[in-house]
C-alpha cells in the first residue's frame, strides 16, 4: 500500500492490483466498474464488463465489493468454519478472482452487512465509494438493481446510487446498469428490459466461478445456476427469434437516476412494475372473451 491508497475505515479492508501496477495509476485506467455487495457478486452480475476488458489494454474493469461476507450459509467442509475464518478466505478468493479476469484492481471495503443495511451508519461508506469513483472515472458501472430481493444488495444499491450522486456532472459514468442477482429480471417488459450480452468465453466464466468454494462446497451452487439463467433469459427472450446470443444477462438501465438527481429511485422503480402490469392486463383483454 502506498500514501496514494483510498483510507478505508473497516479492519479487513483491502485494495488489490493484480499486475502490480503503481497508484493511482492502476485505478484510472478503469474505463468498466462493478460494484457488488459480496464476494462473488461481480463475477456473475458484471460478467459483461468482465468480458469486455479481458486481455485488453484499452478497457480495464475494477471490482468493488462492499460486505465482508461473514454471514453467508455454509454446509459440507465449510459447515463448522467461523464468521472469521470464512471472511479471510472469501477475500483470498475474491482476490484469486481479481487474477483470473485480468481486474485493473479489487477493492475489498470489509463492511459488515448489518451497517450497510443502516442508513444512519452509512455513510462512511458512500464517502469510500465516492473516492473510488473519483480515482476510477469509469465510463460503465454494474450495480445493484433496486428490485433485487436480497436486503443487503437493495441496501448497496441505495448507497452506490448516493455515491454516483455525489459526482459532479462531468464525472458520472456514461452508463450505469443494475443487474440481476436475486431477483432474475425476466419480468421486465421489453422496452425496460436491458440485454447485456452474458454468453461468450465460457471457460472464462467457469473459471471465475470456480474460485468461489466457500459458496459452491459450501452448498450454493452458483456456477451452476448463474449460467443455466444466462441461457435460459437468451432462449426465452423473444417467442418469434432464434437465439442471438448463447448468454444474456438482464438490467435496468440505471443511467437516468445518475443523471438526474430529482428522479426517485421508488417511483422509478415502481413505474417498471405499473408497466408490467399493464402489459398483463392489456394481454389479457386483447384475447378474452
């Protein structure tokens, strides 16, 4: 670590550059950004960024994940491993992933869910990922979306979001998608429905998911579900076309919310749902009786 490192304010933290490269230098070449609430998180919600910078020299991807993940269900050889002990191999994992994809770097902020989940306590944290965001300038972020059923991703996204809302005009990304993760994001209509091409490289995913043994011995099996819902949204995308691409991840276009303060991220979340339902209800009418 050098003087130029972002401070970070929980034990545990960490900020990993896996070619070694020299702050700040290996954070502003980022041009894609993910941030995830887990470990593990990035490597299936923000694979297309991933693929995007893989073997590149002119895009780089940067990894953010918030939580420490200690609480995280475990079985099998995992079953008896304390809070602690999962926590240090979760990050050596994250980090191992960091390698394997080619990351500019990995930053590990070591939060623990309970607080971010905490509005009054978080903010420490949006002011972590503000400074990454400044030093990094992506042109693309991978975030959280506000539908996802999974409190501590919600609770992310809502302190991502105040992050990006943090940056002047000029220093917001171009584009900010939040995935899907524990809410699969099929039901979006399609003009709300982001596609991001998820199917290529295959191996390469197999690869990143693979690290991650405290989930998957550990009696989640990720590597097999996130794939199999990569084909699964290619294949049932469109009734009337052959599949475009062996793999596609959904997302809501977050771009507006970044780019306009006054928006409400409820109402715009809700509006997605009043689409949704009006597209039933007029499919229903259209061929009732």
């Amino acid at each position: 670590m050098s003087d130029s490192t972002p401070a970070f304010s929980q034990n545990g933290a960490d900020l990993f550059i896996p070619d070694g490269a020299a702050l700040p230098e290996a954070l502003t070449r980022t041009t894609h950004l993910g941030i995830g609430a887990h470990a593990d998180d990035l490597e299936f919600f923000a694979w297309p960024g991933i693929e995007a910078c893989f073997g590149r020299d002119d895009r780089w991807f940067t990894g953010v994940t918030i939580t420490d993940g200690g609480g995280s269900p475990r079985t099998g050889p995992y079953a008896d491993w304390p809070d602690e002990k999962i926590r240090r191999a979760r990050a050596a994992e994250q980090r191992a992933a960091a390698v394997i994809g080619e990351y500019a770097a990995i930053a590990q902020l070591a939060w623990p869910s309970a607080l971010v989940k905490d509005a009054a306590q978080a903010g420490p944290l949006i002011t972590e990922l503000e400074t990454l965001l400044r030093l990094a300038r992506p042109e693309v972020v991978y975030m959280h979306n506000p539908a996802d059923r999974h409190d501590t991703h919600v609770a992310c996204f809502w302190r991502t979001l105040a992050a990006l809302r943090r940056l002047p005009a000029a220093e917001r990304p171009k584009a900010v998608y939040g995935c899907e993760v524990w809410r699969s994001l099929d039901w979006l209509v399609g003009t709300d429905r982001g596609k991001l091409p998820a199917g290529g490289r295959p191996h390469l995913q197999a690869a990143l998911a693979g690290v991650f043994d405290t989930q998957i011995a550990g009696g989640k099996r990720y590597d097999l579900a996130v794939p199999a819902r990569r084909l699964a949204n290619a294949t049932f995308d469109d009734s009337h076309a052959v599949d475009r691409d062996p793999g596609i991840t959904y997302a809501i276009d977050l771009t507006p919310l970044v780019a306009d303060d006054a928006l409400d991220p409820v109402a715009f979340t809700l509006r997605l749902v009043d689409n949704l339902r009006r597209d039933i209800r007029e499919r229903l009418e259209r061929f009732g009786g």
